[in-house]
C-alpha cells in the first residue's frame, strides 16, 4: 500500500471537470446567469506523508523479523501480563529461539560476536540439523561451534558484534521515488554441488513473492529449484 501511495510523490494525479453554478442579481444581467467552472482535484504526496508511510513501513517490516526488531526486548524476570502473546521471550543464550511466527538461530563462533538467522524454515533447520521443535543450546567445543557457523553462514547468516547491532539495520529508504530496502540473499546447495545464488531488494522480493514461494521448498533440491525459477544465478566449486 505505501509503496503504491509513493507512486504519486513528484507524479501527482489530476482529474478535471466542468461544473455549472446560475448566479443572480448580477449587474447588468437579466435573471439568473449560468456560469461554468472548471474544477481541478490532485493527489500528491506531502513530505511528512512520506516520512509517516516510510515509518509504517518500516515497524511493519522490523517487526516480522525476530532478530531485527525495532521493539524494546522484554524483561525476561518479569510475567507476561499479556494473554496469548506470541512474541518470543529473549534468550539470548540460546541456538534456536522459537517466535509466534518465525524461529530465530544464533551462531556464537571463537572470534567472537553473533551470526543470527531470522525467519528460519523447514529447509534451513534441516541443513544446520537443528530439531524443530525443541530450542537447542550452543555447543561447548569451539572448534564445534565455528563449524556449525560456517553452516550458518552457507544459509546466508549475517555476523554482529552483538545481537542488539542487529536491531539498528538502516531503514528503507526512497530512491528514484521508490521505497527501496535492504538486500536479502538466498542460497541453495544441491546434491551434484556447486550452489545457487538469488539477492534481490526486499521490496522486490516482496513484490514478487521470493520468499514465500522458496520457504514453501519441501527440501534443498526443491529450494534450489525455486531459486532458479526466481531468476537465481549457480556456480561450481
């Protein structure tokens, strides 16, 4: 909606119509005179518009993300006064956190700050053999959990010095009169090897239903296969 509102911002829309009003007592003139107006209605879009539909936008897009919420995190010592919350309780020291509508992974690798993956599916916990649907704990052994962060990694993980760096990820923003977001990148690796490409704006990923159409893959091979169709790019080696 606000991506089709912003369509009008320096391209206005106009309409124009001629409406008839009979005027009286005009001087000079005998009986009622008719005069015909030309009316002329515009949308455009106001700067302070834009600013509101690029913060709704934004809340909109941030608050899907379980890692990358604009959200203030809850006190994990304090009750839920909220009935049915779906919003996950942070746990920071977990490997898996489960949300109301995504799962969140988190890698803690020996060099030290945080690769997380957001709105993980079926196909991703499967790769990083993750159960999926019990919350699982960091490995012990360094060497360990480097490896299973490369693995992370191979899923399109972002590394953070800290989780909270993640919430400050820079907002849309507009670019030729258009809202224009971050870069999303999605990766499959076939059996045969070698392994498939696809980054898009988030916009335009959203626009074209990308990443619903590759979480809805059964497996990797069929992942792959989604990335293609979606004009994905493969390389060997």
């Amino acid at each position: 909606m606000a991506q089709k509102l912003l369509l009008f911002w320096r391209k206005p829309a106009r309409r124009c119509w001629w409406e008839g009003v009979e005027l009286d007592n005009v001087e000079g003139i005998e009986g009622k005179l008719k005069v015909w107006i030309r009316r002329v209605w515009t949308l455009e879009m106001r700067k302070s518009v834009i600013l509101l539909l690029l913060t709704i936008a934004a809340i909109l897009f941030y608050s899907s993300h379980p890692g990358r919420s604009t959200f203030p995190a809850k006190d994990t010592n304090m009750a839920s006064d909220t009935e049915g919350d779906i919003s996950p309780i942070p746990s920071p020291n977990l490997r898996t956190q489960f949300g109301g509508r995504a799962t969140l992974v988190r890698g803690f690798p020996s060099k030290g700050g945080i690769y997380l993956l957001s709105i993980v599916g079926l196909v991703e916990l499967d790769f990083l053999a993750l159960d999926r649907f019990h919350e699982t704990l960091p490995s012990t052994n360094p060497s360990e959990e480097d490896a299973f962060c490369n693995r992370m990694r191979a899923m399109g993980a972002r590394w953070f010095e800290d989780e909270t760096e993640a919430d400050k990820q820079p907002p849309p923003r507009i670019k030729d009169g258009k809202l224009v977001g971050s870069m999303e990148l999605w990766l499959g690796w076939p059996e045969s090897g070698g392994v498939w490409v696809l980054e898009i704006e988030e916009f335009e990923g959203a626009r074209r239903g990308v990443g619903g159409r590759i979480r809805n893959a059964k497996d990797m091979e069929e992942r792959c296969k989604v990335i293609e169709m979606m004009g994905g790019a493969f390389f060997r080696g």
